[in-house]
C-alpha cells in the first residue's frame, strides 16, 4: 500500500499498524486524541525508514473531529490507498450500571465513525481501487454486552462491503483478534495480570497485524489471527448462545 490512514494510531495495535506499513515503504497519516504521542511514533517512523508521517489529532467520538478525518480521505491530491479504522475503547460489561453517555461515545467510536469513514474512502477508493481494514474482535461472535454489539455490526458490514466493492478494486477486512497485548485493558484500570485471562488466550501484536494485513492483502472479508481464536469462533456455530454468553463473562475484561 502506497499510503495508509491508521485511527487510534497512537498505541497498541494502530501503532503496530503504523510501524509495520512504514517499514514496507508506506506513508501514513496517524490519527488519535494525543498530539505528543503521534509526534513521537511519527518522529520515530520518519528516522527509521525515511516515510512521510502527517500527524492529525481527533477525537472520533465528535462528529466535528470526524469529517476534519474524512476530508483528509477525500483527498484527491494525497489519496490515501488503506483506511484502518483501529480507534476504540472499552466499558465495563454491566450495561445497566455504566453512565450512558460513556455508551453513546462507545457507539460513536466503534461504528459511527467507522462508517463514515469508510463511506469517505470509498468516494475517492472505487475505480481507483484500495483496502479497508476495520478492527473488530472475536467477541463479535459472542454475546458480551455492547462491544460485542459493536464489534459484531463491524464483521457484518465488513463482509457485506467486501463482496459488494470488489468490482471496484476495493477489499473490506475485518479483523478479529482475541485478547492481545497492548495498552487497551490498561486505559479500563487493569495492570497486566488482573485481567482474568489466561496466559494461553494472548496473542502478541505484531503476529496479529502481520496476518491482518497478509489477509487483507489476499482480499479476505474476516481475519481471524491464530489458530485458537479460529477453533474458538468455529465452536460459537454449534454451541448454544446462552453457553458462549455465560463463559464470555468471565473474566475482568
């Protein structure tokens, strides 16, 4: 990919993302809320393997922040040829108890924005052709309160976009990482240990965007990293739904 637009670039897996494309040769336009961290990844890239970085800070929770990201997209003169849609939080799982305002932001991140910035790059992507990575998560195929909700509309738009822009050189991917090592259950007040996950379910960063981004390239609709989320997803067909939702909530995550 020539250039790439990576959301919730600042940390975990979008930093990933963004290390990885750089090192390919790829251009990037990082996108978070923090201006001192995405100078520092973008400084750090820029010196490594000699790409340009712009830096665009927002927050996709305010429509305002959005379309300042979606107008960058719509770029004819720097067009951007990957969209990664990787911007993302997480709330506790007791619905009832959270603030719902915290909930309304939660929805906007994970698939208001994601729409309208995929619906930007496709106005620019069709015909010309390019990819589409959003970020979703195996908990898309278990019932575990509205990430799963989120995260599930993701998978299913992912592989409806996928078939219907194909004819436009336009690839849609979903990726569906289990519980992985990054700084994202840290930012829910949770050191590394108190997740209630065992060691055997993390998944290592760099392995999750490295086949991401293989199957993305293959035109893949669902990515699904490793071999034990895949067995994980396959058992969630045949299981009942109230057994997956009972061993979903285990866990402080």
């Amino acid at each position: 990919m020539r250039s790439a637009l990576i959301t919730g670039a600042s940390a975990g897996l979008g930093a990933e993302f963004a290390r990885q494309l750089a090192a390919e040769g790829a251009d990037l336009v990082l996108v978070a809320r923090s201006n001192a961290r995405l100078e520092a990844l973008a400084a750090e890239l820029r010196a490594a393997h000699g790409v340009r970085v712009e830096v665009l800070v927002a927050d996709l929770a305010r429509t305002r922040d959005v379309e300042r990201v979606a107008k960058r997209l719509r770029s004819e003169k720097r067009p951007i040829s990957l969209l990664i849609n990787n911007a993302g939080f997480g709330l506790p799982l007791h619905f009832a108890d959270n603030d719902i305002d915290d909930e309304v932001r939660h929805l906007r991140v994970h698939v208001e924005a994601s729409m309208r910035l995929m619906h930007a790059a496709l106005s620019v992507m069709r015909g010309r052709g390019g990819r589409i990575i959003n970020v979703a998560s195996v908990a898309g195929f278990i019932s575990r309160s509205t990430y799963s909700a989120c995260k599930s509309w993701l998978i299913g738009f992912s592989r409806w976009a996928n078939a219907e822009y194909a004819q436009d050189r336009v690839s849609v991917t979903a990726v569906c990482p289990g519980f992985t090592h990054t700084s994202f259950h840290e930012r829910m007040g949770l050191a590394p240990g108190d997740e209630g996950v065992p060691d055997l379910m993390w998944l290592d960063a760099r392995d999750v965007v490295r086949e991401a981004l293989r199957d993305a390239a293959r035109g893949k609709a669902v990515s699904i990293p490793s071999l034990r989320y895949k067995a994980i997803v396959a058992l969630t067909k045949v299981l009942p739904a109230s057994l997956t939702a009972g061993v979903a909530r285990r866990g402080r995550v």
